[in-house]
C-alpha cells in the first residue's frame, strides 16, 4: 500500500527544524503538486532550485516530516508558479506515481498542509491562530485554544457470503471515484469501530452482519481518513437493499470472477483487501 515504503523511513515526529538549501519542498496549489517527471519518475523541487526564482523562499517556508534523513517543508503561501520543467499534477495523479514513497510524501504533506490551512483561525474566538512551538499543533494566543491535527477513522468492510463479496460502486454526485470498492464509511461520535461496521453496511446495502474482525488499517492522505479495515460475514438474507444516493452498484462476486475496474492492491487498503479474497487468504 502506497504507506508502506521500506526500506526508506518516514519520520513524523514535530522539529523546529531550520531550512536550507538541501530540504524538499511540497508546493500545493489548487489541488496540485508543484513537481516533475522524469523517465515515469515523480521529482520534487529542492529549496535549492526554488531560491533561484524566489530569494525569500527560506524564510516562508514551514517543516513537515522527515524521510531518510531529508527534510520536508511546505510553502503556506502558494506564491509559486510553475517554472522550468516544473508544474502542478493533480493530487489524484499521486496514485499512480512512481516511485511510490515519494506518492506517499505528496500526499502526505497534501494532508498537513490543509489542516494547517484549517486551523489558520481559532475555532473558539475567531482569532488569528500561532504554531505551537515544540509540537505540531496551532495556539490561540487570545483564549489559549490549542487545536492539533485532525485524522478522521473510517472503515473499510469486506463483506462476504461463502465464496462471494460484495462490492460497490459510487453513485457520481457521491464520489469521483468510478471503481469497485468495498463498503465504507466515517465513524461517527460515540460509536465503535465495529458498530460503524454494522450502520454503514447496513444503511448503503441493507444487510445484516456477523462475526466482524479487524485486517488492517491505513493513513489515507487522499481524503484525510485513517482506513480501518474488517472482514465480515452476512447474517440472514443476502438480498441487497442499495443506497441510490450513495452507491451506483452493489453485487456479488465469486473469486474466480472478480472485476477488473477496481481499486489498485498495490495503492490502497480497499484493493488490497479486494485481491486477498480473490487469492483464497481472505
């Protein structure tokens, strides 16, 4: 999955770290990426290469993370335009990006950055809000509001009937994403996991389910969610009652006839929960 990157490491821990040339920078604009590509392969801009065109670039810059021993800043001003061989893909684009750890930064620093763009003012005063200095967090310097990073858990249900599962599509004024998938959903305030297991599947396809188990999880930068996947099975009948507003589709499929337009096992929880019961280890 596009998180799992080793042998190169990606540390997130906060540092009040100061920017020089060598750091990478993650430009966004308008839902895009400031990069290149070479030869298939995604590049980013060095602070180097940025303090050519914009000599004030090392005092507006902010840290974000860490991989292999290289720090990551972002710009809070989108003030850059595209330049050289540089312009702005598509954030979706990350999906497909090679190599995938560097998909991962992008979209990862995608997550940071519009959190920090959401946090700019206190959600108690109105007020304009500051960093926090030793932590990845935003203060209030008139209430004393400290806000921290928001990650919403959703999940991710395999639902299955012997040899069958179910798989969805989304209705289009729900979602852009025109692939099976599996059933998912937010969790909502006071609710457990596995009680959101049995709400969302219930209210996009009408069914009951047992014996719930957890598989995986996975930080999805693409919609700011932690994916927590489960394995379940129908309890009763397994006549579907779709949510037309939410879902486009809602079948059953065998293993040895799985669809072909579905999400990347190689990208995404959803995909590769999909191929693990297409492969008998689900």
């Amino acid at each position: 999955m596009i998180q799992d990157i080793a042998p190169h490491r990606y540390t997130v821990a906060y540092q009040s770290v100061k920017a020089d040339e060598t750091g990478c920078l993650l430009i966004y604009k308008d839902g895009g990426i400031l990069c290149r590509e070479d030869e298939g392969q995604i590049v980013y801009p060095l602070i180097g290469e940025v303090l050519e065109k914009y000599p004030d670039v090392l005092n507006k810059v902010r840290y974000l993370f860490e991989i292999d021993g290289r720090c990551y800043f972002d710009l809070p001003k989108k003030e850059i335009e595209p330049f050289g061989s540089f312009t702005y893909l598509p954030k979706e684009e990350l999906r497909r990006i090679r190599p995938m750890w560097k998909a991962f930064a992008g979209i990862t620093g995608y997550q940071m950055q519009e959190w920090y763009e959401n946090a700019r003012f206190c959600g108690r005063c109105g007020k304009e809000m500051k960093h926090h200095p030793g932590e990845r967090a935003m203060v209030c310097p008139f209430c004393g509001h400290v806000s921290y990073p928001q990650i919403c858990p959703s999940v991710i249900v395999a639902i299955t009937d012997k040899d069958k599962i179910l798989l969805t599509k989304y209705a289009s004024g729900h979602s852009s994403f025109k692939r099976y998938a599996l059933v998912a959903g937010y969790s909502e305030i006071g609710e457990s996991l596995e009680d959101t297991v049995r709400r969302e599947v219930m209210e996009e396809v009408g069914l009951y389910v047992k014996n719930i188990r957890y598989y995986k999880s996975q930080p999805w930068s693409f919609s700011g969610a932690l994916l927590v996947g489960f394995v379940c099975e129908v309890e009763g009948s397994s006549k579907i009652s779709m949510d037309e507003e939410e879902l486009s589709a809602a079948e059953w499929f065998d293993r040895d006839n799985m669809p072909k337009d579905r999400s990347q096992a190689d990208i995404s929880l959803t995909g590769e929960m999909m191929q693990a019961f297409e492969d008998g280890v689900l």
